[in-house]
C-alpha cells in the first residue's frame, strides 16, 4: 500500500569475518498471504555504519501465513482449502524448456482466468522468476525436487531411492530446492521428487525437511501412507478409492499429485470426482496432468507450420504424441476440457430454492474472500435466445457462507417453447491483476419448470400430396418441388432434391463408430470395440417396405442384419407432403455377449456449401456426454471448420451435446435443418470419419467439397482417468442393449421468414 508498515532497529552488533548475526521481528496481525488475497509486504534491510550513514540495502517480497497439518486436514491460516489445481512442465513451442518471464505470466493469468489456484512443480524447481510470480498473483505450489529414477524401478533391492550409496545426492537436490525457494509465501508443500522409488534416502530428505523447516508439510507420492509423509498423494486414483479412503477417519488427508489425464480429447467425469471431494473434509482436491501440450513447432515439406510430436524430429526412440496431455495447446489455446476446469473449479455456486419463483442459494465456496467486488448478471433464455435480462448487487456474503437471493425476472407466458432457461453469472467488477472488469469468475444455468402448452401437431391430411414410385432400385417419393430416394440395397436415405438441386452428397446410413481419441487407444478401444467399426457400412438389408398412407405421406421401413453378433435394426423413413422426412432409427443387440458401443447414431454428407453451422444446444465449445458441465444451453452458430478443434494428433471432435435442433446451411439460408426426439449429440466435419481416424497431424487433414454430419442419440464418454488403459465411468457408457430414437430432416430453401415454426412443430408418433 506503499506506506511504512512498521520500522525496526535491531540492536548494534558487529560480525566478525565469516560469522553472521540473526534477529527476529516481529509483527502484529498482518495481512495474510492466501491465492485469493496475495498480500505481500516488501522487506528492505538498511546497514548503517556508527555514523548512521548506509553502506548497503536489500529488500525482498514477504508474505506472511501458516501452513499445518491438523486433524487428518492440510489448513492455510486455519482452514483447510481446496486445492484445485494443476501439474505444468515449464514448455514453449519453440524454445522448449527455456520459457520466458512473459510465458510465465500468461500461463498464470490463465489459470486464475479459469479457476486454477494450485500449482505442482513437475518434476524440478522451477525458474525463480516463476515463484516471485506466484506470490504476486497468488497460486500454491507444491514445490518439487528434482528426483526421478523412474526406469529403475520401485522394488527395494533396485530403487536408488533405498540405495544409501546416493543419498547424499538425494540430499542435495532436496537441500538445495529448501533453501533457495523457502522465503516465498506460495510454497506451501515440499515434494522430494517424482516416481523413483522409495526407501531410506527419502526418510532421510523427509527427516532433514522437517528440522530444517518444520512450518511446511512434506509430499512424495511414491512413499504412498508411510510415515515420512505428512500427505497421501496418489496418482490416477478412481472416484472409488477415494470414497473407500474416507470411508473411516484418516490421520492425513488425501491429495491427488496427478488426476485427469488431459490427453486429447479428454477429462471427462471431472464433475463426478469433484462431487465427492467436496462432499468430503480430508479430500483437499488434486492436480490435474497437465498444463500444456509439450509438442514443437515443425514444418512440413512445402512450409506450413505444425505442432510436431515424437517421431517428427528424426528421434526413433520416442513416445509420439504421448507429451500431449495439456489443458493447453503449445501456444496456449485453451483445449476445450479447460472450460470444464473452470466450470467444475469455480469457486461460487447456485441452487435452486424455487426456480420458476426466481428464488436461489448462492454458496460463496472461497475460503478467505468475501464476494462484495463481484457483480451479478442474470439471463432468462427461450429457445435459447435471451428474453430477460439484469443486474444485482454485489452480495456482501464472507467465505464459506451461504445467502438467498431473488432473481427479479417476469414469469414468461406458457406458449408453445422449446423450454425456458435462466443464467445466473458472477462477473469481476473490477481490474484485478490478472483479469478484467466484466470476467466471469463463476455461472450456473438452471431449466425452469414453467409449463407451456404442447407444440403444434401437423395433420398430414393438410399437406400436399405425393407420389410413391417404385423402381427396381430405390423407392421414390414426389412431391411439390422435391423427391426423396431411399435405396432397395442400402435401405438408406439416398438422394433429396428440392427444386431440382441435390442437398445429400452422401447417403444417411447408421453409425457405431468413432474416430479413435488418445484414451481410446489407450485403453485398447479399436480391438475391443472393433466389431462396430464396420457394423454399419457391412449392415445387411433384409427387406426394404414402402406404403402410402394417404395422399400426403408414405412410410418406407427398412430392416437391417447386422454384422456384429447378429444384431438388428428397423429404420423407418416417413416422408410428409410438406417436404419433411422424420426417420426413427430402432436397435436391438443380438444375443451373443457384445462390447458396448462406441456411439450409437446415423451419419451422411451434405454439399460443402452448407458450411454454417447453427444449434440450440449445449455449446459454445464441443461438449461430451461426461464432459458437458461446463457447456451452457443456449443458440450458438459458427462456421464448420470453425467449430472443430485441432487436436494436435487428430481424432474424435466437434461434439456438441443435448442439442434440440440445428441447421447447416449456405450463404443463402439453403440447406437442412434438423430436429431430435429426444435431444440429439452432433457434429460436422469439412472431412471424412476415415480421414479423421488416418490423419496423424492437423495438416494431413484436407477439407472436401462436403461436410460428414453426426446424428447421434449418444456417444461412449471420452473419459480421462488415465490415457494407458482406464475406460470411461460406466454411466458413460453404451452397453449393447436396445436404443432408439427419431429425427426430422427439413429442407430449407433459404426464402423463409423465420425458422421458429419449422422448428417446432411435430408429429403424432
């Protein structure tokens, strides 16, 4: 605050040669240092001579807290946090290791923009520079030793962990990590190191930690719950271990050093391990592995720039894109599991009290800060547009207290809507350090129970009619300027052309596969699975129906054999006078014991110019069935190739889930809109699935002139516990049973006034 907060004189002393001379200090009350409120003083020591004249002066930062093991709990000024945090490599795509003062600064201005308070240094002391920074903008840092003898082994008689021939050098990596980093207020744990073993070195390190500097508790994950350890940090373990450890009181609490592999398209199920940590008192959080994708920038042949992994340099020995597991991309992009970090992270919650009355508890989930500095803005959605929209006051609401509040919007009519939902968001209301007035620190979006009346039902005796045709290929359906072709040997959807333009580039045929993510391969997923690869593209068609009922509607039912332990599928194709074709896709598992499903839903082409891309539905980032948290409901549009992210070893992406309806459509508003019963998972890629699942690197993937559409009911979640083997929780899973669902494919001419009655209106099942 640039003012003089105390001065001291310690007595007049002399030193001699090679002595030194210690006083103390002392301090009433000061501010603490916390990673919410990083209250630092600044120390300037002033030698005088007799005279009073100086002869030097030196100052350093000083924060002031306490850091203790109390109750089977790690508190920080006397409450036990959470640590919600993360593990970083000190990377940079082009200098590699070296990273500059400014790339330090923006790591730690992203992890405060997204609810990360928690760093561990893996697997070596960081650059000074990296501390000084941390206790300015406030982050804790488990502050790790650079120890690893992985590739030796755990086994005692091996590990040099155990070997009293190397602890000396065990000792002075630990010693020398102590001394240079003890003075900074954001070091609140000591790490020995990093997987290598465990044995008499480490009691050692442990025991000279402990007298050298007792305000500070002592981590090493691999001593596991022995007693040179004041935590138990273990890796990767699953939402089961940790319900099995706090099942009965513990002398430690549990923190996971490493959890929620990022690799690729990753870190599902974060939510559910946050459920039961919150829920628990000696849970105090975990990292997550890791920051940033540790690849390089490379070129290829002709020039263009890309993220290059093992196996790009010339280097044979490698562990290819294994070093890809960040929340980050090199040049730190936010993968998209950063937005679930922040929403499962963030430190403010809403629950409902009475929803359709606008009554809400908001939780202030901080630990040391009030929420008086943060404004509150409130949206009422329909259809996902905002109808209603405002402003509270700032709550005056201390940590760990809880308050009601009203949200003051005007209960809409009960029309026929696609649903009502309200966003509640917590916005900085002013600059902080590391973000700006109007962030958003924290949002919770509730679907209010406010019934309207049933959306209109079309009578198809009202439409126009059409024309059956039966040729020795296909079944063809005519009407007013449009034609639908359903194949007698596919028993796909075929062919639509309206006013003579053709709007499928390539048929609607049933899909069980996914274009493999890291933790697929991991976990062995293309053989386990692998009889759903080709289970829709070899289906069998066992008898193709058509029959007109009436004059403006005709339904074609197909009947399909699988090859995938004799499965079968029914999918019927009901095409209206109006143009619109609703298909309803019935599946059934045939009776020998099959893997579960990868995903289960219906795939074609569509001309490359229908390339804008509109969905109410979960967004705006790609969203998962156990990665959707952080994915608010709303109206979303983008471009396609805008929408998929470039996962730097390509594989599955671009999922959007929960989705009620969507458009692809050109320059012109031309093209498809589609509607789910129930809600739909989708995505558009400007490529093949093959071409997704053969591609290594973004540049080999080559757009073409049409876009692959996902018209899924589900997809297997995308898990994340480790990327070597764990498969995802099974809630997100797809055993082989019995699915169905249905789907509206309208054809748009780009001439309507609005979409909202195409949308919304049904048919009698």
């Amino acid at each position: 605050e640039n003012r003089e907060y105390t001065i001291a004189e310690s007595p007049a002393f002399s030193i001699d040669k090679e002595h030194s001379q210690s006083f103390l200090i002392r301090m009433r009350n000061p501010r603490k240092w916390t990673a919410e409120t990083p209250d630092l003083y600044t120390l300037v020591l002033v030698l005088r001579d007799g005279q009073g004249k100086v002869l030097e002066y030196t100052g350093c930062k000083v924060g002031f807290r306490e850091v203790e093991m109390r109750g089977g709990q790690l508190p920080i000024n006397g409450r036990p946090v959470l640590f919600k945090g993360v593990n970083r490599h000190e990377h940079d795509p082009i200098t590699g290791h070296y990273v500059s003062r400014a790339s330090m600064i923006r790591d730690i201005e992203i992890m405060k923009r997204f609810n990360i308070n928690a760093v561990r240094t893996c697997h070596y002391p960081d650059h000074p520079d990296w501390y000084d920074l941390c206790d300015q903008y406030g982050i804790y840092l488990i502050d790790e030793a650079n120890i690893e003898s992985h590739g030796m082994g755990y086994r005692p008689d091996v590990t040099l962990g155990n070997n009293p021939a190397w602890k000396k050098a065990h000792l002075d990596r630990i010693e020398r990590m102590v001394e240079r980093d003890k003075n900074h207020p954001s070091v609140v744990i000591w790490s020995m190191g990093n997987e290598a073993g465990d044995g008499v070195n480490f009691v050692a390190g442990s025991d000279w930690i402990h007298k050298r500097d007792p305000s500070r508790p002592v981590h090493y994950e691999r001593a596991l719950m022995r007693e040179h350890v004041d935590i138990y940090s273990p890796m990767y373990m699953r939402i089961e271990g940790l319900k099995r450890y706090v099942s009965k009181p513990q002398k430690r609490p549990l923190i996971l050093c490493e959890y929620a592999h990022a690799m690729g398209n990753s870190v599902g199920n974060l939510q559910d391990y946050w459920d039961v940590i919150e829920a628990e008192p000696q849970l105090q959080g975990g990292f997550i592995w890791d920051w940033v994708d540790q690849a390089l920038y490379a070129k290829t042949s002709d020039g263009r720039p890309f993220f290059g992994y093992g196996g790009d340099f010339g280097d044979v020995f490698n562990d290819g894109n294994f070093l890809c597991n960040g929340l980050i991309q090199p040049d730190r992009r936010p993968n998209p599991h950063l937005w679930e970090v922040k929403k499962v992270y963030q430190n403010i919650k809403v629950r409902p009290v009475d929803a359709a009355a606008g009554k809400f508890l908001v939780e202030n989930k901080q630990f040391f800060s009030n929420l008086f500095n943060i404004n509150i803005l409130w949206d009422l959605l329909e259809g996902g547009k905002s109808i209603q929209s405002g402003k509270l006051k700032p709550l005056d609401l201390p940590p760990g207290q809880s308050m009601d509040i009203a949200i003051p919007f005007k209960r809409p009519e009960a029309a026929a809507s696609l649903g009502f939902h309200l966003m509640i968001k917590f916005v900085l209301s002013e600059d902080e350090l590391w973000a700006e007035k109007g962030h958003i620190l924290a949002w919770d979006q509730f679907e209010l129970p406010i019934a309207g009346s049933v959306l209109p039902v079309v009578d198809p005796a009202g439409l126009p009619g059409l024309t059956l045709s039966d040729t020795p290929k296909h079944f063809a359906i005519t009407g007013s300027g449009f034609e639908v072709r359903i194949g007698k040997g596919s028993g796909a959807l075929e062919s639509y052309q309206k006013e003579g333009d053709e709007l499928i580039a390539s048929p609607l045929i049933p899909n069980f596969w996914r274009a493999p993510i890291d933790n697929d391969n991991g976990n062995r997923m293309p053989w386990r699975q692998a009889v759903w690869r080709m289970a829709g593209p070899q289906r069998v068609v066992k008898y193709v129906k058509a029959q007109k009922r009436g004059d403006s509607m005709v339904a074609v039912t197909v009947f399909y054999v699988l090859p995938a332990g004799m499965s079968r599928q029914t999918i019927k194709y009901t095409v209206y006078g109006n143009g619109d074709v609703v298909v309803t896709n019935d599946f059934v598992a045939g009776m020998e014991r099959l893997p579960n499903l990868p995903r289960f839903g219906m795939q074609m082409a569509i001309p490359g110019g229908f390339k804008n891309f509109t969905w109410y539905g979960r967004g705006p980032h790609e969203s998962y069935w156990d990665r959707k948290t952080g994915a608010a409901v709303g109206q979303y549009s983008g471009q396609v190739q805008d929408l998929l992210h470039p996962y730097i070893r390509p594989q599955e992406c671009g999922n959007r889930t929960d989705v009620r309806w969507m458009t692809l459509t050109d320059e012109n508003g031309a093209g498809w809109l589609v509607v789910g019963d129930p809600l739909l998972s989708v995505s558009a890629w400007p490529f093949g699935q093959d071409d997704l699942e053969r591609a290594e690197h973004t540049f080999e993937l080559r757009q073409r002139n049409e876009i692959t559409v996902n018209l899924d009911l589900k997809q297997m979640g995308v898990g994340g516990d480790n990327s070597w083997g764990a498969r995802p929780h099974e809630p997100y899973t797809l055993p082989a049973a019995s699915y169905s669902y249905s789907l509206r494919l309208t054809p748009l001419s780009g001439l309507e006034s609005s979409l909202e009655p195409l949308i919304k209106r049904t048919y009698s099942k």
